[in-house]
C-alpha cells in the first residue's frame, strides 16, 4: 500500500547514526579517584542500544529502548576497563564507541 511504501523510502533516506555520548572518563585516561561515568545514547527512532562495561571484577551491561536514554555508572574499584557502546536505528545506521581507562 501507499503508506507501507512511503514509509519504506523515509526509512532508506534516514542516514544520520545514533549520537553517542561518555562524560566522566576519556579513552587512556587514568583517573586516581572513583567517579561516575555517563553514558547516553540518542536518536528519534532507535531500534537498540547496548552498553558492555567491563572490569577486574566488574561486568555490567545495559540496554537502551527509548529515542534518549542514559545512564550513570559508578566507577569506584581499581584496575582496567574496557567500555563498548553499540547503537542502531530503525534505519540500519550504527555506530560503536570503545574506551577503555584505568583507575588507581
């Protein structure tokens, strides 16, 4: 039907990926006191996102739903971490951020 197709061809136009943001910790940055890092992931017509953080003794994931989710993670254990961050739109666009970062 008419809509069905209209609908198709906004989707095949839409080429603008989710907009991932991390505050609190940069890629290679040693940070020498616990803090809490901010994750969010934003875009009008999300499908899924997906938030893997990994430490020595710390495993955490979180799923994004909605057009602007975010989230707070409290970083307060010493060692190495690994961030990834996957997003993707009803469209197909994605995007992936890693990080990693240690804390003394």
């Amino acid at each position: 039907n008419g809509k069905t197709a209209a609908i198709a061809s906004i989707i095949s136009l839409y080429k603008t990926p989710p907009e991932i943001s991390v505050t609190g910790a940069d890629d290679g940055q040693v940070l020498n006191s616990a803090f809490d890092l901010n994750i969010s992931i934003h875009d009008l017509h999300l499908k899924q996102g997906l938030i893997e953080i990994r430490g020595t003794s710390f495993y955490e994931t979180w799923s994004a739903s909605s057009s602007q989710d975010s989230i707070v993670f409290p970083i307060s254990e010493n060692g190495d971490y690994q961030v990834l961050i996957t997003a993707q739109d009803i469209a197909g666009n994605k995007v992936e951020k890693r990080l990693s970062f240690r804390l003394n």
